[in-house]
C-alpha cells in the first residue's frame, strides 16, 4: 500500500505529466486534472513570489548574513533642528526583511508541498473513475467539511504576522549587537552568544541584575499566585458559610474593586501612599505616625507594599472564580462525610482542597504566569524603583518590566531580546512540568 | 427540619463566632471600598493639586468634571474618549468573530493542524506579551500605520490579531455542548456552518457575552500598546493614556482632580459592563466545569 500513499515522493515518481510538471510549475496538475480555477490560482502565487524574489527577496536574504555595512551620513538640519540622515544601510530594516522573506519562502514550501500532493491525489483519484469536485462543490465544501479552513485563515494570519514574525525577529535580535551601547543602534552585525554570556554570567554588572531580577521575580510570582489562590479561597468560604447574613452584598464589595479598571487602581494606590499621599496624611493625622512611611523609596518595604496591593488587587478575582467552583462540588460528598462523622476541618483537607486544586490547576498555572509577565501591577505601582546608582533595573522590577526599562527607555535591544528567551525558557519550564500532568490537559478529549 | 431548630439556638460560642466574622467581613470591605470612595470624592474636591493635608476634601465642587469635558486644548478628554470607542468598537467585532471562530473549529472540528495549534497557541503564550511590542511596532511602521490617523487602524490591528490565542475558555464551554446535538443536525442535512452560527452560537449566550464585551473593554484598560503606538502623537491618545499623562510631572498638579474625575466617569460604564459580564462568566466557567 506504501506506493499509493499521497506524498510528495510518490507524486515525483508515479505521477503523471501534470503532477511532475506542477513541480516547477505550479497548479499545472490541477490544471491538468479538471480543477481549473485552482490550478490558475496557485499558479499566479508561483508567479508572485518568483517577482517577490526577484525585486526584493533575493536582495533581502542576501543581506542577511553582514546585516549591511553602509554608514549612514548624518547632517544637521538648522531649520528643522533635526538630524537628517542619508541613505545607508539600516540593519535593524535589513533584519527585519531578511526575516520576513525567510517566512515567505517557508511558506512557499509549504504551498508546493500541498498542491504537489494535491494534484497527485487528483490524478489517482481519476484514475479510479472518481468524480473530481467542481469550484462550486469546493466552495460550499468551505462551509461544510473543510469550515475550519474558512473559519481560522484569518485569525490564523494575524497571529503569524503580528506574533510569530515578530518574536522570531526579537529573537534573532538577542544574537546580535543592536543596541545603544557602542552606538550600534543603526548599523549592527551578529553578535553570537556574547549577551546571553553577559546575562547570565553572575560576576558583570549586568548579570548581577539579571539573577537578582530573577530571584524576586520568582518570589513574588509565588508569593502573588498562593497567597491571592489561599486568601482568596478562604475569602469566598467565609462569604458562602451558611451563617453569614448578606452573601450577595459582601460579595458585591469585593467585586466593586475589581470593576473599576485596573490600571486605574493600580495609579490610584500609588498616588494614595506617596511620602504626602492620602495614607500617609491619614496616618499623620491620626497621630499614628510622625514621619511619612517610605512605601516607594524602601526596597523591602516597597516589596512588601507591591504584594500587599496585589492582594488587593487579586483576592477578589480569586473569590469570584472560586465561589462558582465551590457551588459546584457534589452535596453528596459532604452529606457522606458529615454521616462519618468528620469535622469542618477533616471535610476541607479531605474534600474541599483536593476537589478544588483538581479543578483549578490550569487556572493556578495561568495565574502564575501571568504574575511572571505582570507588568502592569509592578509598572504602574512602583515603576520598577527604588533603582540603585549606575543600574538599569530597579529593585521591585520583573523580568518584564526590566525587559521594558531595556527596550523602550535604554534602547538595549539585544540584551532586552536575551531577556524575554530567558523569561520564556523559565516559563517553559514551570508549565510543562505541571501543565502536561494536570487532569484538564490529559482529559481534553474526555469532555466530547 | 432539625437544622432549622439548631439555628434558631445557636450556642453562644457559636454566636460569638458570628459575630467576629461580620466584624472581619465588614473591616475587609471597608479596606477594599475605601480607595474608591476616596477617588469618588477626589474628583469632586475643590482644592487643586496633587496632594493634600487633610484625607478628606474641604470643599465639593463639579468643576473638575465640566473642566475634563470642556477643556480641549491641553489634554483633550473628549477626544480621547471617542478615539477609544471608535477602536474598541472595532476591535470587538473583529476579535469576537476570531475567538469564536477558532474555539469553534477546535472544539468541533478534527484537522490535522489542531494538536499542533493548540501547542504553539501554549508556547505563543509564555512569551512576555510585549516582547513583540518593538517588532509589532517597526512592522505596522514599514505599512505605513504609525502616523496620523493611521494610528488608530495599528491599534485595531494590534488588539484583534492575536485573538486567536484566546480561545481557551470558549472553547472549554463549547466542549460541554453535547455532540449528539450537532449529529442530530447534521443526520437533517446541516452544514457546519449552520451548526455553528444557528446552534452552536445561540447555545452559548453566556461565552458570546463574555468574548464580546473582554474584548470592547480591552482597548480602555490597555496603555503599554497604545503608548508605544501614539508615541507623542496627542491626537491619536486612548483614555488609557491620557489618564496616565495627568499623572505625570509636568500635568499632575494641574490636573490630578481631572484625573479623579476621568477614572470616575470611565470606571462607571465599565464597572457596570463588568458586573454584567461577571454572571455570564461564572456561568461560562461553570458550564466548562460541569462536563
């Protein structure tokens, strides 16, 4: 059976004179095999890209591997007090092309690939007396059988373009020397490893920094995940008690807080404790304190202070998707455990916590995440400060905001670039060791 | 009935028990209200300037409000405002349309691509989600959407393209539609198509709801993206960014009581479709839960 498989092998070897000529030319098979109107298509995509390559395509991969070497002349323009440039080469524009055209020929690849198949499928399929779909069967096909084509293309192309090109392009930044530091901001070449060497070697400036931002990332990424998940858990446990009286209004407090949008909190708190901001007038006023409390200018106590106000920030999220969850756990559980005789404390270690954390794992995992990459909380709060002399990274900043600080306000590319791989590999790390064993992975089938 | 009489004659250290956990309830909701309160009466103090001796106004006035809305020259709110709305409006339909189109295919449908979408959507995810920013920038540059109005076209763009990655929680309630009901259809001669927009879709009112309003708020809350798109570009500012700009050096004393005022005035309407959206959601996640 080997032989009648649809693959591109087979097609070069048993095929017909349209399929082996659809090799070079593409579509001619589906020309050839009654499918007219797509034989013309994909052949006009051939035709496109041969005049993509031959204007710019070629030019682009050609450049990428000296990523240019024409300076740019620089002129002062006293009318318009600015610096005019003339043309040279502009590496990170050449990176960039070169990158794109690279998609463009993979995906190139990929459309020879199918309509070699395609059209060799067709050719055994009238060998076989088969009828062959018309335009107008393939069509309706489109919102039928093959809706998902329909359906994802879009979305699809978005992601490639404003996602994957993009990162392929940052990370090949981190492998050259774009960046402010000895001027390369214009014309830079491959660079090697040298940043990720820079980064992680804990003896340089910069790999201080890194291992420190790394160590408090990681503190308070699980500092904010468990103590929000715990608090917010025990929260919604109160709330849901038989005894407590006026359920839908305490729930309708917390829930206020997390309404109002974000960042506008998260700029309100920092307003609220700077050293003449409204708490520390209030205390002053009280007579509670003498002295304006540093929440900002303290590194520990600015700590302390980020992790308090996502508690804030991030109890009441927890409760709102934990009470939904806790009203869901079989009553007969409890009724079973309450005829044995276990206590409130025994049912929630023995049922409570093991039916939750089996349910809520992914959300536990997203969560943590997503505090890894929190950039708003820690930007908007204390802006990465209190900053040491002569570093780039402050002492409260993640690796997403020191990433930021890199990028947007020191113009390292390449090393901001190391920065996001290095976030990435961790990340990798923690989800596929927990994400791949959780229960809603392994099961996703099981729903259908 | 038993029950009913235990509660009636609760013991006393019961009662006590009560009691002390209204009282912690109350102080919780105390902490987590006050800042909004306070924010509510800051947008109607009449004292200018960023900060006060006293916790409390000393005088209430509504000229913030008039100021915020009428004062075009500096910060222009008004402006802002409808910027927002004409990108959220867009970007709505369009990531809607995305989410739902790829949770259903995922969901419903068997390719040869779904597992390695699903992975690559998980990996696509672990990445900073700004890491992109700089390239996405220098892309939407080299189309030509970086300046003027273009701008507001860029942000569209940037909102809605990943959509895609977003199908998770769609998708798990689409897992909880029993099949038989589509195969019921299919057995009367439905398309696909027809299953998704006139069973699928009208099943799922809590997740259209909850995708359709995630995405109208997205381009209010947002600021890094947009910060990096308008550059200095005054014409094209969100109201993210313009809250952000009155608290900065140069703007906060003239305009910090405005600021209260905006937050106010935006967090209302937000506040409201969030509070909507939080039944749909809660029953969205149950639904996925139940299964």
């Amino acid at each position: 059976m080997n032989e009648d498989r649809i693959t591109v092998r087979n097609a070069l070897k048993d095929g017909d004179l349209f399929t082996r000529l659809s090799a070079v030319f593409m579509g001619v098979g589906m020309l050839g095999h009654r499918q007219v109107v797509k034989g013309l298509l994909v052949f006009l995509f051939e035709v496109a890209f041969v005049l993509y390559m031959a204007t710019t395509g070629v030019h682009n991969l050609g450049m990428l591997p000296s990523l240019g070497t024409e300076v740019q002349g620089k002129v002062w323009n006293e009318a318009k007090q600015i610096y005019e440039y003339s043309a040279g080469d502009n590496s990170q524009q050449l990176l960039l092309a070169g990158v794109i055209t690279c998609f463009v020929i993979a995906g190139f690849a990929v459309l020879w690939i199918l309509q070699m198949r395609h059209s060799y499928s067709l050719q055994k399929r009238i060998e076989r007396g088969e009828e062959i779909p018309n335009l107008r069967r393939d069509i309706k096909n489109l919102f039928d059988g093959n809706l998902h084509i329909t359906l994802m293309t879009l979305p699809c192309l978005g992601i490639l373009v404003f996602n994957v090109v993009p990162l392929i392009y940052m990370i090949s930044m981190a492998f050259t020397t774009y960046s402010k530091e000895g001027e390369h901001l214009i014309l830079f070449d491959w660079d090697g490893v040298n940043q990720f060497v820079r980064v992680l070697n804990m003896n340089g400036n910069i790999g201080r920094q890194f291992w420190q931002v790394l160590a408090w990332t990681i503190v308070w990424a699980i500092f904010a995940t468990f103590l929000n998940y715990i608090l917010g858990m025990a929260l919604a446990m109160v709330i849901n008690r038989k005894d407590t009286k006026g359920k839908a209004f305490w729930r309708f407090c917390f829930v206020l807080s997390i309404a109002v949008p974000q960042f506008v909190t998260l700029m309100i708190m920092n307003i609220m404790l700077q050293p003449s901001g409204a708490i520390n007038v209030l205390l002053q006023n009280l007579g509670l304190i003498t002295e304006p409390i540093p929440f900002w200018t303290n590194a520990t106590l600015a700590r302390i202070t980020i992790i308090v106000i996502n508690l804030w920030v991030g109890i009441p999220y927890t409760m709102l998707q934990v009470t939904g969850i806790l009203q869901n756990i079989p009553g007969e559980l409890y009724e079973a455990a309450r005829m044995d005789g276990a206590g409130p404390v025994k049912i929630f270690f023995k049922i409570t916590l093991p039916y939750m954390l089996f349910v809520t794992t992914p959300y536990l995992i997203t969560s943590f995440v997503g505090n890894i990459n929190n950039f708003n909380v820690i930007y908007l709060l204390s802006g990465g400060g209190p900053t040491q002399v002569g570093d780039t990274a402050g002492q409260t900043d993640l690796l997403v905001t020191w990433l930021y600080k890199l990028t947007i306000d020191q113009q390292y590319y390449n090393l901001g670039a190391v920065i996001g791989i290095m976030t990435f590999v961790i990340l990798t790390i923690v989800t596929l060791v927990t994400y791949r064993n959780s229960s809603s992975y392994k099961n996703e089938e099981a729903f259908m | 009935m038993d029950n009913q009489v235990a509660k009636n004659k609760l013991s006393p250290s019961r009662r006590i028990a009560n009691l002390l956990i209204h009282i912690m309830l109350a102080v919780l909701a105390v902490i987590w209200v006050l800042p909004i309160v306070w924010i509510v009466l800051t947008s109607f103090r009449a004292e200018a300037g960023a900060y006060t001796t006293t916790f409390l106004p000393q005088g209430y006035t509504l000229d913030n409000y008039i100021r915020l809305l009428t004062d075009r020259n500096v910060l222009n709110f008004p402006k802002m405002f409808t910027n927002t709305l004409i990108i959220s409006i867009f970007s709505c339909v369009i990531s809607t349309f995305f989410v739902l189109s790829v949770s259903y295919s995922l969901s419903r449908m068997r390719f040869g691509f779904r597992r390695p979408y699903m992975n690559l959507a998980m990996i696509l995810g672990l990445f900073p989600g700004f890491m992109t920013m700089i390239a996405q920038y220098f892309i939407l540059k080299a189309m030509g959407l970086t300046e003027g109005a273009a701008i507001r076209i860029g942000l569209i763009i940037v909102y809605c393209a990943c959509a895609g990655l977003t199908f998770q929680i769609s998708k798990g309630f689409f897992d909880t539609i029993p099949k038989s009901i589509d195969e019921a259809a299919f057995i009367d001669g439905a398309t696909q198509w027809q299953v998704f927009t006139r069973i699928t879709l009208p099943l799922s009112k809590p997740i259209v709801i909850y995708t359709v309003m995630t995405a109208f708020i997205a381009p209010w809350v947002d600021f890094i993206f947009a910060k990096v798109l308008c550059r200095a570009n005054a014409d094209q500012f969100t109201v993210a960014i313009g809250l952000w700009n009155m608290l900065q050096k140069e703007y906060i004393y003239q305009w910090y009581t405005c600021f209260a005022a905006g937050a106010v005035l935006i967090s209302i309407p937000i506040a409201i479709l969030f509070l909507y959206m939080q039944r749909f959601y809660v029953e969205g996640m149950s639904g996925a839960v139940k299964g």
